[in-house]
C-alpha cells in the first residue's frame, strides 16, 4: 500500500490545476501471457508461458481532475494462472506437468496521467479475490487430472497485485502486473491413501503478466469523438425560374 502512496499525493497536488472535472463509466478486457516466478525447493525452473484470452472483464469509475490526470476504481473478473513443468522426472513421478489457474473478482485503484481519454500512462493496486479454482495434471504431454473448487483453500484468500500500463491513442493497452502473493497455500493439507501430505509445500509461485487490451479507459462516445469531422458545407442550388 505504502507504493500507492505517493502517486496518490503527486495525484492530489496535480489536481490543483484547472480543467475539465467529470465522473464517466468505462469497460475493456485484455489478454493475458502469465509465467510466475518460481521457486520450488530452490528450484527456479519449469516455468511455461500461459496465455488466457477469455475471460477478463473490467469496467471502471473514472474522475478526470484536468485534462492530464485522473484516477479510477473499479470492478474486474480476471482468468489469471501459470503453468509448472517439473525440471527433473524421476521413477515412480505420477505427474511431470502441471496448470494452475483461478478466477478472480478484483477491485482496482490507481492513477493515470498523459491524455485523458487518448495516450497515458496508468498505475495501482489490485486486490483479487480467488473465487474458482481449477488444476490440472499431465503426464507425458497426457491429462490425466483435473478438478475445480469454489473458494478453494489450495490458494492464499486474497491475492495482491501491483500495475503499470500504457494506453495508446485509440485506446490500445499494454500492462505489466505483478502478484505480490503466492499463488497457492504451502500449508494446505490433504488425504492420500489415508496419509496427509501438503501437496504445495515448497512451491512459491508469484505470477507476473503482460496483456493486450482495447478500451480499459475510453467507453465508445469517446473512442469516436475525436474521429468525427464536421460534414462539409451543402453546396448552393442554383434555382431556375
């Protein structure tokens, strides 16, 4: 929290300014290409890019203090996940890879500074909270696991993340995110043949992404509006008598 902090106040400084000061809705979705950094029993390997076009939704409040800052909150659901390949498999491994993922309700906050409803750069803090579960296990490129959980307690209750992103004229994004929670839960326990085992102990995972969007910060009155140019003048009739 302390990192959000200071955008906030050069925010509230900057808001001295005069400008336009207007409250508006706006949605998008993004793609997403996740990895995590790991570290599995000081193991840093395994790691395999994930990517997860659907489904990611988010709609935020947006308040304009002028014409180059703003802030925003909002709402989000987001497919979010990483998938392992063990380095190493030895005899009697049931499972050599592994995909993770959960589905997330989020609420962001943050900053954004450049040209309000055109090119800028955003920033904030994400809280996420982990409402679907769902893992699946493969051995030798074969599925032969899958299961999913609401509210499971395999992961950690909430997720928190940090941002940066760039939106680009027509309202292009491009964003960098960074979970600053594990993924899973490293003390959760479970039955196996009548012995219980933490079936995550030592697997640290932090999740970072970068994805593609279209209109996270302009609803389409102002895509266009820029667009639009007056209709040239009509030409004079000439009237014969």
């Amino acid at each position: 929290m302390r990192a959000l902090l200071l955008p906030l106040l050069l925010g509230s400084t900057l808001a001295q300014a005069q400008g336009p000061k207007e409250w508006y809705w706006t949605s998008g979705g993004e793609w997403i290409f996740s990895m995590a950094t790991l570290d599995v029993n000081g193991n840093d390997n395994g790691n395999i890019l994930r990517f997860s076009p659907f489904f990611n939704v988010q709609g935020m409040a947006n308040y304009d203090f002028n014409d180059h800052v703003g802030l925003f909150a909002g709402l989000s659901i987001r497919n979010v996940g990483f998938i392992y390949e063990l380095p190493e498999v030895g005899e009697g491994v049931q499972y050599d890879k592994y995909k993770f993922r959960t589905y997330n309700a989020g609420i962001p906050v943050g900053l954004k500074f450049g040209e309000m409803h055109r090119a800028m750069v955003f920033l904030g803090y994400e809280l996420e909270l982990p409402f679907n579960y769902k893992e699946k296990r493969y051995l030798n490129e074969v599925k032969e696991d899958k299961f999913n959980v609401w509210f499971s307690d395999r992961t950690e209750p909430f997720f928190h993340a940090l941002f940066l992103g760039f939106q680009f004229k027509y309202g292009t994004t491009l964003k960098f995110k960074y979970y600053l929670t594990n993924f899973h839960n490293t003390d959760y326990t479970e039955t196996v043949d009548g012995v219980q085992v933490k079936p995550y102990d030592g697997l640290n995972a932090n999740i970072l992404y970068v994805s593609l969007g279209f209109g996270l910060f302009r609803n389409d009155e102002l895509i266009y509006k820029d667009q639009q140019r007056p209709a040239p003048p009509a030409e004079p009739r000439a009237w014969r008598l």
